[in-house]
C-alpha cells in the first residue's frame, strides 16, 4: 500500500486505512495498526535501498561508452546533436512552424536521419 505514490494512502492515519477497504475488517483493528506502522518502516527502508541501486547504476551506466552507430548501421537518436537541436527548435517554436520535411532540412543534423 505504502509504496505506490500518489494514491494519497501516505495522508491517511492506520484506522482511516482500515475504515477505507473491507477486506482489511478481518483483522482486528488494534493488530493492523501494528502491521501498518511496521509496513511504513518496511516501505521507507525498500525506497532507501531502490534509490541506492539506482544510483550505483546511474554511475556504472555513465562509465559505458555510448556507441554512436546500431548494430544495424543506424545513428542513435539519443545522444545525437539533433535530438538536443529538436528539443530547442520545439521550444522556440520553429517545429511547429514548419512542415517537418522542411525543419528536416532546415538543419544538416537532422539530415543524417534520412
């Protein structure tokens, strides 16, 4: 219950838990409490160690070297100047003021995606 965000479970006390579904009325109220309290505790040590893990990864995955072609001979998108360049064009609005063969030559970048 406690790990999915934004369901609005973290506002709500134990009893109000309780008192919200009926399948948690098999259990007394007073041993769901403690069940609740420890599952809070179990939760915020899981996010701990996830936010952990996704940092170590973070940083093995900056020391890979990104390959610039795909095995099928491809350019990535990704990390290519015409993605950053799209991303600007989009928020200055040029992509929108153009049709997008004529943005697509509009820039020799975007070109290499033929």
């Amino acid at each position: 219950l406690h790990s999915e965000e934004g369901t609005g479970i973290d506002k709500m006390t134990s009893e109000e838990i309780y008192k919200h579904h009926k399948a948690f009325h098999q259990y007394n109220l007073d041993d769901f409490k403690k069940w609740d309290k420890n599952m809070i505790k179990l939760t915020d040590r899981h996010r701990i160690e996830l936010n952990d893990d996704v940092e170590c990864f973070k940083c093995h995955h900056l020391n890979i070297p990104k390959k610039s072609v795909t095995s099928r001979g491809k350019l990535f998108w990704g990390h290519h100047p015409a993605n950053n360049l799209l991303i600007e064009d989009t928020q200055r609005g040029e992509a929108c003021k153009l049709k997008p063969k004529m943005l697509w030559k509009s820039c020799k970048e975007y070109q290499d995606f033929a």
